[in-house]
C-alpha cells in the first residue's frame, strides 16, 4: 500500500488552499491508480507466470478489477490519499514477492510529484 502526502509545513491551511491541495492530492493518486492497473495488466496465457520482483500476472483480472483509490482525507497539517486492493492473495503480493503498487507509485512519481508541487511555492510532496 502506497500512500502519497502533501503538505505545508506547520502553518494551517486557508479554505481554498485545503481545496486546492485536496483537488491535486486526488488527481496525483489517480495518476498511481492508473500505472497499478496498467502494470497488472499483463495476461499470463501470453507472456506466462510472473518472476519474483516484478508485478503479477493477471489470469481472471480480479486483482486488476479490485484496485481502487481511497478519497483524500485532510487534516490540519494537509492532505493524504492511498491506492491499495482489499484481496487478501492482493495484499500477499503486494507486501511479499510480486509488490505492483509502490512501483506504480515509483514509476508514476515525476507526473505526480509535476501535479502536486506546480505553481504553489511551499508545498512539499513525499513518498510515505
């Protein structure tokens, strides 16, 4: 599970910065959600089993069909999303042998980081 955070020091953010910063944390994790779903969207009939280290193959499309984009939650001190899949065999994967989500994570991060931190001086964007 990968979660992305923005945020902006210690200072309380003002009403239209809190939506602006909701708007780009949910757009920065569409953009994860989508790289997951693309990187379990080789068929294994055509390019056989996975190998350790690289995302798992699909053979029903379940795991690929399960992943989903939690809301943007806010706080005081900013924002935070997560992409994640509620199949168990999905979590194994994920946290084992075959991760796919912190590698969509890290091959989605220069859009991401690109969507998060443009135009506003002061916001900062980590990888949690």
């Amino acid at each position: 599970m990968a979660r992305i955070v923005l945020y902006r020091g210690r200072r309380s953010l003002d009403h239209i910065t809190r939506r602006r910063m909701a708007r780009r944390v949910a757009a920065a994790t569409n953009e994860v959600y989508k790289t997951a779903v693309l990187l379990v969207n080789t068929p294994t009939r055509s390019a056989g089993p996975s190998k350790v280290g690289e995302p798992p193959h699909k053979d029903t499309g379940d795991l690929q069909r399960r992943i989903f984009a939690q809301p943007v939650r806010m706080t005081p001190k900013g924002a935070s999303a997560k992409v994640a899949t509620n199949l168990d065999y999905g979590v194994f994967w994920e946290t084992t042998v075959r991760p796919y989500i912190r590698p969509a994570l890290l091959k989605a991060w220069p859009r991401v980081k690109r969507v998060l931190t443009r135009r506003d001086t002061g916001l900062t964007a980590r990888i949690q």
